[in-house]
C-alpha cells in the first residue's frame, strides 16, 4: 500500500516571490483571477501568491501547465466563491482546472451550480496538478464535484460536497479532516468515490483519515432514506481506504455488486481502519 504513503509537508502560511491581488471592484491588481493567473511568470521556482478578496467570482479558471507555484489566498469558505453553471464534456471544463504542479489553495469555495441529466457531470474541481494542496476549501458540485484525475494531491481540513461519485479519479489522493456530505441527486443510492486504477503498477489510490461521512439533511428520495455507499471498484485495481472517520447512520459500506468487482475480486482493495458512527455496523456489500 505504498501507494498511498504519499505526504506533503504543510505549511500553513507560504512564502512567495511574488504577489498579485484580485478584487472584484477593481480596487486591486486584477478584477479576475483568470487575468492574474495569466500575469504569473512561466515556470517560476519561486511561488507566486494570488490574494483573492471576498466576493463571488463567476468564471471558470485554468492554471496551465506552465504556471507552477501558483497559490490561490481567499477570505475564507463562503466568502471568496469561484463559481461557474458549466457542464463538463470536451468543450468545456468545470470551474477550476490546475495542470501546473505545486499548486496551493486557501480558504476559499469553488462551486459549479450546473444541473447534469444522466450521463453528464457538474465539476467544481478538475485537478492534474502534481503535489497540489488545498487547505480549509470548500467544493460543490453535483455528480464529479471533485476530479482528481491524476498525479499527487493532498485535501486537509476541506469540504466536499455531491450526488454520485463526486469523488473521482486515478490520483494518489489523501483527504485529511475533510467533511463529506452528500446532497439530493434523485438516485436511490449514492456512492461517494470512484478510484480509477486500471493495471497494478498504475499509482493511484483514495486514502481518507479522520474524515466525516454525512447526509446532512437525511435525505429521502420517494419516501425511502438514500443509502449511501463509500466507494465502489469501477475499475479492476479500485484502490481505496478509510480510517479513523465518522460515518453517520446512512453509510452502508462499499457497493461490490459491480461487474468490474465480479471480474476482478482479489484485486481491487477496500479497507477500513478504526472509524466510528452508527455507519461502521450498517454493511450491505451486494445491494
């Protein structure tokens, strides 16, 4: 399970090179974040940080490849919003994509207010950034909240919020102190991660600690209470863990019933360490 064993070290207050402010009433460097973003210099060693003031910012953001150590510095959850309605396919991305490695993001909410039908997604979060951090965030969405497609990334002390899957991905991911909460999706049931792990060697894996599984509005769909599920093996090598968290009375545990598990049942892995709730003694493995 080296996979998983992946840690950044945490420094709650970066020093940075540079440092660029965005105010929506122009009273700062840059109306947009997207405009500051565009401003950092290319391939920076230095970190470059970015001081979002308090407002709700309707755009949708890519921090490209070329701009590394970039930090994102908001108000606090709630205050600084970078929201946007889009839903993602080929054309169009979720709110905030990062591809730049070392990114940084502080107390601030990214939310896509989109509304998907079946088969499409609402992404608060699109994340291929290499050893990325996102510290006291909040991210809402819908089916596929949050991305973590690939590569490193680290969520402490951090919100998410959605429907079905709404954490999905192939990276190595650790969430740490985060909450995660369900929200009315129109489905039966809801599982909350989906790991894309394809072939052994691949370096992918969810490991949550001391996590919170909530719904906090005991939500019912056609008088019946949702059952949500932790995670399930949608692809052959499936890899997740959750330890010392809380899981309320709706956690059922892991939907195994898939045909990707039935192929595969030795090599996907699901694990549970020492969590607590009413939802660590509800197991329903087939439904």
């Amino acid at each position: 399970m080296t996979v998983l064993m992946w840690v950044i070290p945490y420094r709650p207050h970066p020093r940075c090179d540079t440092y660029l402010y965005v105010a929506l009433d122009g009273s700062e460097d840059y109306e947009s974040i997207a405009a500051a973003v565009n401003a950092t210099t290319p391939f920076n060693p230095l970190r470059t940080c970015i001081f979002i003031k308090k407002g709700q910012y309707e755009e949708s953001v890519t921090v490209p490849s070329e701009k590394i150590n970039v930090v994102f510095l908001g108000d606090g959850i709630n205050r600084t919003i970078i929201t946007s309605n889009n839903l993602f396919n080929t054309t169009s991305t979720g709110t905030l994509k990062i591809l730049g490695t070392g990114f940084l993001a502080m107390d601030l909410t990214i939310r896509n207010t989109a509304r998907p039908g079946e088969g499409e997604e609402a992404v608060a979060l699109e994340n291929w950034g290499d050893e990325s951090i996102f510290y006291r965030c909040s991210f809402t969405g819908n089916s596929r909240t949050l991305y973590a497609v690939g590569f490193k990334q680290f969520y402490r002390a951090s919100e998410i919020h959605g429907s079905t899957y709404f954490i999905y991905g192939g990276a190595q991911a650790v969430f740490q102190n985060c909450v995660i909460k369900t929200v009315q999706s129109g489905e039966k049931d809801i599982v909350v991660s989906g790991n894309v792990r394809s072939y052994p060697s691949q370096q992918s894996g969810f490991f949550f600690q001391m996590c919170k599984f909530v719904n906090p509005l005991a939500l019912f769909t056609s008088g019946t209470a949702l059952s949500v599920y932790l995670g399930a093996p949608i692809t052959p090598y499936s890899t997740e863990i959750v330890m010392q968290s809380y899981l309320d009375s709706s956690v059922i545990g892991w939907k195994l019933y898939s045909p990707t598990f039935s192929q595969c049942p030795n090599t996907a892995f699901f694990a549970e360490f020492k969590n607590n709730g009413v939802g660590t003694t509800n197991r329903n493995l087939s439904s």
